[in-house]
C-alpha cells in the first residue's frame, strides 16, 4: 500500500469504529435482549433515568474517537487531505465512503429518536413527579364499570377482570424495552401491593410487537414481579390495543426504535369492577390509600 493512502485508510477503519461503537450503545434492542448484552451495554456506557449513557458513557462515546482523530491530524497534518481525495477517486473508495456515510445517517436515526424520547419521557415525569402526602380526601372517585380485557399473562393463562371479582385490581400499561418510566410505575406498584395481599396487578404491554406472550415470562423475570402479578398480552397487536383504547391512554411509538412515549398512570378497579381511581405516577403511598378506600367502600356496600 502506497503511504499516500495509509491516512485515508486509517480515518475508514477509525470511522468503522466509531461507528461500530456508537451502534452498540444506540441500537434499537428487543424488549428482552440477551443478559450479556445488556450487561454489556450498562458497563460500557451505564444508563440514567432517562435510558440514555451516564456522564462516563458519553465521554468514552465522544472523548476516546476524538482523541485517536487529534492523533491522527498531528501525525499527518496536510497529508490527510490528499490521502483522502486519491482514495475517493478510486471506484472501491466512493462505495466505502458511501457505504460509510449511509451507516452514520442510519445511526443518527437512531440517536436522535432516543433523545427524542428521552425529552419527551422527561416531560411526563417532570409533569407527573409521586406526590409523598398523603391522598386527599377530596380526590375524584369514579364509579363507572372498568372496560374488560381478554388478554394472555406470563404464564399463558387467560386474564380478564371478572377472574377477579371480589378483590381489587391494580392495572397499569407498560412495557418491556422501557429504561425509564416503566421501571418507576413498577416499583411503586410493588412497594404498595406487597402490603395489600388480596390486591391483584394487571401490567398491559404498551408494546405487544416486541412483548408477546412467548417473551413475557422473561420480562416477568427481569422485572423481578411477586405472586400475583399478571403481565398481559396477546397473540395479535389488535386485542391489545384495544384495551389501550379502552382505558383512553394517550402513547406514541417511534417507527425508529419502538421506544413508546406514554404516561405513567396507575387505574385502582374496585372490588365490584369499578373503576375507582386514576393516578398519574403515583407515590406507593396513594396507592395503598386508595386501595384501601375500595375495599372500605366495598365492605360498607355489602
């Protein structure tokens, strides 16, 4: 290889890279990718509430490429430019570079769709932070009938609401790939219910493509979800959605990566099947209240 082009060739296999290390930490996954993968991912770059890279995660993305192109223009300075330019006059140059900048347009889908979303998640939380006092007593209680579902949980059993007649429910719409909202729902679900035993929690996927019923059992595990608690599905996208429709729960899903912007509510269904109350990213403590008052309401009615 004449040294014209060893610069030229350097910057290519820098690109490929960079490339292959930025597609490692955007790439779209599906919602239950292998562990090493994952684990691989979080220890590479980490991950804040967002689902974007911590502060270290984007100095190895951004710092390390750069310092090894600083190297290189000290090494070659005004060499590199006329490396660059013989190279692309030859046919297998203008398809690598081709081939090249297409792979960067492709990856900055990818980027700016998950920052996309992650503003767009911010707003929700930020608009819906747990609230620590305690419920108001003057918090709207509903009274209408809870739209009913047909859906498949974790274990390939059937789940509607009239399973559960008698005790109260609590549902949510989730799903799988979330790094960000989902997680927190989840977590304050499990912090209340555990000392609600007779509480049932139903968690619909906002995401039946990637969460069918064959994947649940592995998101059940990660999510670590106790006895007792359904994640839902269903064989076809469309019995999903329904459901999604029915609770009039506002999403929308990136073509890019699938990532679902939604807001984190919480519904409380009575013991009689009542939809009994709608929260917006409750603490555990609204929850338990208003578990409380169903089943209080209940045991008064009979």
């Amino acid at each position: 290889m004449g040294a014209p082009r060893l610069p030229a060739v350097v910057l290519g296999l820098w690109t490929v890279s960079t490339l292959g290390w930025w597609a490692f930490a955007f790439m779209p996954l599906p919602s239950a990718p292998p562990e090493w993968l994952s684990a691989a991912r979080a220890a590479c770059f980490g991950s804040v509430e967002s689902g974007l890279p911590a502060a270290y995660g984007w100095m190895l993305l951004v710092l390390a490429p750069a310092s090894f192109l600083l190297a290189a223009v000290v090494l070659w300075g005004a060499e590199i430019g006329a490396s660059l330019r013989a190279l692309l006059r030859s046919p297998v140059g203008l398809v690598a570079a081709g081939l090249l900048a297409l792979a960067a347009v492709v990856e900055g889908g990818w980027v700016v769709a998950k920052l996309e979303a992650a503003r767009a998640t911010e707003t929700w939380a930020v608009a819906a932070r747990p609230v620590e006092e305690a419920l108001p007593e003057a918090y709207p209680r509903q009274s209408t009938l809870a739209p009913d579902l047909a859906l498949v949980d974790q274990h390939g059993e059937p789940v509607g609401l009239a399973r559960f007649r008698g005790r109260p429910v609590v549902l949510s719409f989730v799903f799988g790939h979330c790094q960000t909202l989902c997680p927190l729902v989840v977590s304050s679900i499990k912090q209340a219910a555990p000392e609600r035993a007779a509480a049932v929690v139903l968690l619909v996927t906002l995401d039946p493509w990637r969460d069918t019923p064959g994947t649940l059992a592995t998101i059940a595990r990660q999510w670590e979800l106790p006895q007792g608690y359904h994640l839902l599905s269903a064989r076809t996208g469309a019995d999903v959605l329904r459901v999604v429709e029915a609770y009039r729960v506002p999403h929308e899903r990136s073509e890019t990566t699938g990532d679902i912007v939604h807001p984190p509510l919480v519904f409380l269904i009575d013991p009689e099947g009542r939809l009994a109350y709608t929260f917006s990213n409750p603490s555990p403590g609204w929850i338990r209240e208003g578990l409380d008052r169903a089943r209080r309401a209940h045991v008064s009615a009979r």
